[in-house]
C-alpha cells in the first residue's frame, strides 16, 4: 500500500512537470485555499475588542499570557557589524553554554569566523549548541553539507538541522524555524532579524546594502528565550536538557519591561500577526515601521487603515528593492494604497531594508523575526520582543529616522512614473501574496 501510494506520488508529480496547465490549476487552487484561510484568521481577530487605553497592549499581553518579565536591559544593535562585534565578545566570554537557533547559516567568512569561535569554547568545555533550519540551509548559495557537519561535529560544537525533508516528501517544507536567536550563559540573549551571511555586512549583488536591526537583552526575558530554544532544541534531537545551569536568577539589570512572543505552528498559530494587531490598535499619536516583503496580511493592514482612519500619524519605511523576484512591485502598489490613505511612506534607498521593527507612541517597540506576510504569520515559527520603555523605543525610533534620511517620500507623481507593466507586476505580487 505505501508503494502503491508512493508511485502515485511520484507519477502526479511526473504530469505536473510535463503539464503546464496542471501546475496552474494546482497552483491556483492553493492560493484560493490559502486565502480564505487568511479572510478566516482575521474576521475571527476582527470580533475582539480592542480597548484605547494606555495600557491595553499589556493588558492583551497578560490576557493572553504570553511571557512578560521586568528588570530587563536591551541594546538596539545597528546592523551586522554591531551585532556579530558584540556577540563574538560574548561568545569569547561564555562559561557555560552557547545557544544558537537560526533560519540560515551560510558557509561564508563570517560563518567560519564564528564556527572557530565556538570550536575555541566547546575545547575548553563549554557546551554549544547550533540548531539551523534545513530549508534555509538549502535556499543560500553557501550551505552546509553534510562534511561540513561532520568537520563542524569533530570540533566538540553539537550542530542540527531543523525538520530535514527528502524529495518526494516535501509535506515538511512549509513550517520552517525563521527565528535568529543567540542565548549565551543564560544571561544574554540575541534576538533580531540577521542570519549569519557576509552579505548582512557587504552586501549582496543586484540588492546592494543589506539593512538590518538586532538587539541584545539582559535580564529576565533571557529564561524566556532560553525556554524557546531549549524546547525546540529537544524537540529536534530527543534529547531532555534543561535546569537550573540553564537559566540566570540574577535577573536585576534594567527597568524595561518585555514580552517574548514566540510562535509555534499548531500551538499558537495566531499570536503574532494578533500582537501585532493589537500593537497598532492600541495607538493613539504615532506608528513607525519597517518590514521587509510588505504584503501584510488582512489582519495587519487593516489595522494600520484603521489607525490612519483615527488619525494616528503612520509613518512606514519600505525598500525599493529585495532579494525576492516580484516583491519590490508588489511593495510598491502596498505602500502607495496606504500613502493614498494617509500614510507616510518613504522609499528607502540605501539597499534592500530587511529589519522588522515597530515603535507605538514613543513607549514601545518591538523587533525580531517576523515579517508581515503570510509565509512569516502563518506557517513559520517566529519570536519577537515587544519592549516597554521610553529610552528603548526612543533609541530605536533614530535608528529608523536614520533610515528616513536614506529615503525618498513616496507621491502620487512618484508612483504614476511607473510603468504599465511594473504596475501589473505589483498586482500580480499581491494576488499571490497568501502565499508568498
């Protein structure tokens, strides 16, 4: 019976190669599936009541309780050369343990800068542990193979992928492990949107600058993400680590508070586009946001509509160009439907702009993983930190003025310039957008 299901497989497979039609039908067929799923998640959001008070995002927080700990310090990190300077200094610094959870490690300088690195610490008995996502592996020009693996594993440093899949049986390639997160000691966590790739530092050919945010926390919220990492840790290789030597009781470093919020396909599938929702909802003077592939989802641009709708002052910063092929048309037409709203919306020109990073009212901000689009909210798992504190928001807030600076305000004359055909591509990007 398994072979017979397996040559199914393999002949349906055979006839959309040789098909075209049969590719389209199917492929149309999972973007109508696709879409309603996402009209569904949202009229179910859409019911909640979102109160306009100072604290109804903390409220939706503790309701929901999603992990919210005091007593935190966290420093903005602007770009890859902030943060791999100051993570290598942790790294070298590390007593115990290292914990590395990424989408993508590509096999470039940077990445065997890093892999002596902990080499170095793993000899003198500290415990590292990489975990990777497979599909991100495979998607970059530089992967790891498998002698790399076992050069990397001879070194004393424990590498894995995460959720391996072999053709036929791609049923595995939708929930893929999109977080960026560095754990070291217990007492210091990284958390933001940069892989391990050089050209988070020089760039890549044809996108130019890679802009990106990270941030580094101490404090209480460090066992929250240590608590994400060891769970999918062992989730992935059976093992059961975990104890006290995992996690810090000295927790008093600053006076931010901040919420960890992790998503986990099947578990809680809906938590960030909701925080994020709730986010915008709760505003009452001013939104700020960068996010790359921005085709949000319903649920997302709807509540930016309706904070324009209450006058809320929505300032966003998109990219005129990405590594993904229809994307910049499609960000395009997103971002001059909500500048003909009210919107401000600036076209930023030193690269492609791949942070996600949002700051409500000049009293919180959040930064991290997740993307708008559906591939981010609805299948990927994903952690961000929404952080509680006038002088982070405020630190973060520059770093995006900054990149207002390397922008162009977006106009009706701007967009009309375009032509014909870049116009139906933009079309064309956010029709497949359930699915991009």
């Amino acid at each position: 019976m398994f072979k017979l299901k397996c040559d199914f497989f393999v002949i349906f497979l055979h006839m959309m190669n040789r098909c075209p039609m049969i590719r389209k039908v199917l492929f149309c067929i999972l973007a109508a599936i696709t879409l309603l799923t996402s009209c569904k998640s949202f009229k179910a959001i859409e019911r909640s009541d979102f109160e306009r008070s100072d604290s109804a995002f903390v409220k939706y927080v503790r309701e929901e309780k999603i992990p919210l700990s005091d007593n935190n310090r966290v420093t903005m990190l602007d770009g890859a050369q902030q943060k791999f300077d100051s993570l290598f200094n942790d790294i070298r610094n590390a007593k115990h343990h290292v914990h590395l959870e990424y989408f993508n490690f590509r096999y470039d300088s940077i990445n065997n800068i890093l892999l002596r690195l902990l080499a170095d610490k793993a000899k003198e008995g500290v415990e590292v542990r990489a975990l990777f996502d497979a599909f991100g592996n495979l998607s970059n020009d530089r992967p790891l193979r498998r002698k790399d693996l076992k050069a990397i594993r001879a070194t004393g440093v424990q590498i894995e992928k995460f959720d391996p899949f072999n053709f036929p049986w791609i049923n595995h390639a939708w929930a893929r492990d999109h977080r960026k997160i560095v754990v070291i000691d217990g007492e210091k966590a990284y958390i933001g949107g940069i892989n391990v790739a050089d050209y988070y530092i020089d760039g890549l050919e044809g996108v130019g600058e890679w802009r990106d945010i990270h941030s580094k926390v101490e404090g209480e919220a460090v066992n929250d993400i240590q608590d994400i990492f060891i769970e999918m840790w062992n989730k992935e290789t059976k093992e059961n680590i975990g104890g006290s030597e995992y996690f810090s009781e000295d927790t008093g470093k600053g006076e931010a508070e901040i919420a960890v919020v992790d998503r986990w396909p099947h578990r809680t599938p809906r938590r960030i586009r909701e925080a994020y929702a709730n986010a915008i909802h709760s505003a009452k003077d001013s939104i700020i946001l960068v996010n790359p592939y921005f085709l949000p989802m319903p649920i997302i641009r709807k509540a930016i509509e309706k904070a324009i709708d209450d006058s809320v002052k929505v300032t966003i910063i998109l990219s005129e160009k990405s590594d993904v092929k229809l994307m910049p048309d499609g960000v395009w037409r997103t971002g001059y439907k909500l500048m003909k709203k009210g919107a401000k919306v600036y076209m930023y020109t030193g690269g492609f702009n791949h942070a996600k990073a949002m700051c409500i009212d000049g009293q919180f901000c959040t930064v991290g993983s997740a993307n708008f689009n559906s591939r981010s909210l609805k299948y990927d798992y994903e952690t961000n930190i929404f952080i509680f504190g006038e002088k982070e928001t405020a630190e973060l807030e520059e770093l995006l003025r900054n990149d207002m600076r390397q922008s162009y305000l977006l106009t009706e004359e701007i967009y009309k310039k375009r032509s014909c055909w870049r116009r139906f591509c933009g079309w064309l990007a956010a029709f497949l957008s359930p699915i991009l």
